[in-house]
C-alpha cells in the first residue's frame, strides 16, 4: 500500500509546449545565483537567454556537432555532453544544481509520456531541484488534465 512518507521529492515540474513557452519560463524560473543544468541545448540559443540571468549554467547536448556550433557562436557558455538518460554522467557535471532545463526532441509525443515522467523522477531524486522545465506538449496537455486528490 502507497504511503504518503515515501514522496518526499519537493521538485516543481513545469511542462511547456514549444520553444516560446520554453523560453518565456526563464523569466519567472531563473535568478542570478541558481546553478542551472541545460539538457538538449543544441546549438545554443536557449543557452544564452539563461546564460543572461544566471552565469552558472551547464548546457549539454549528445549531439558533438552541435556542441562544436554553439562553443563557437557563444563560447562564453559551459557547453558539456551528455545523454538525457546518462545520470551518473550528469552528476559528474556537478552536484548542486538547483534548477534544470530540458528539451529533447521526441519528448514531446504521447508515447514518450512515461519515459518523460522517469526522467523528471530520475533528476528530481538525484539532484536538489527546485524547479524542472522541459518542453514536452504530451505532460503539458496530461498536466492539464490531472487533479491532485
């Protein structure tokens, strides 16, 4: 039987469909001294809108080639590897981040739902996080739709 003790995790999940709701969030979510986990940055561009309110900021990729791009255009930003799936890799990365960004193509569709919530749980387990955004419009519209009883 389910116990209220053993959902412990205080970390806000914050779904959005596409980039502009993405990227307006960095507004209300991101202050100065966070320390700032960024998955699926490609080639940057949402890397540099949190880069201006919070320098503390990791944005990772898989993708090398992408890495390459976006050291180049903005090499003021930490640009590291990594796979969305690889958490011992994450935490190499640092231990304090405090608030996480994630956009990962094929995230968004409804068969990736459960997939979506494992990583929220994985992170948010893993990591002191307050707060998690990640563009996908198949938790935005299941959010939408749930009601905590």
């Amino acid at each position: 039987m389910a116990n209220e003790k053993q959902y412990k995790l205080n970390t806000l999940y914050v779904a959005t469909r596409g980039v502009e709701e993405y990227r307006a969030s960095i507004a209300k979510y991101i202050q100065p001294g966070d320390k700032v986990l960024e998955i699926g940055c490609e080639w940057g561009t949402t890397s540099t809108l949190l880069y201006e309110r919070c320098q503390n900021l990791v944005a990772t990729d898989v993708s090398a080639e992408c890495l390459v791009r976006a050291r180049q255009m903005y090499p003021e930003v930490r640009f590291e590897t990594l796979d969305v799936f690889n958490l011992k890799r994450a935490m190499e990365l640092g231990a304090d981040f405090n608030k996480m960004y994630i956009d990962v193509s094929g995230l968004s569709g409804y068969r990736s739902l459960l997939d979506v919530i494992a990583l929220l749980e994985m992170y948010a387990s893993a990591f002191p996080l307050e707060v998690i955004v990640i563009k996908s419009g198949s938790l935005k519209n299941f959010a939408k739709r749930c009601i905590a009883w």
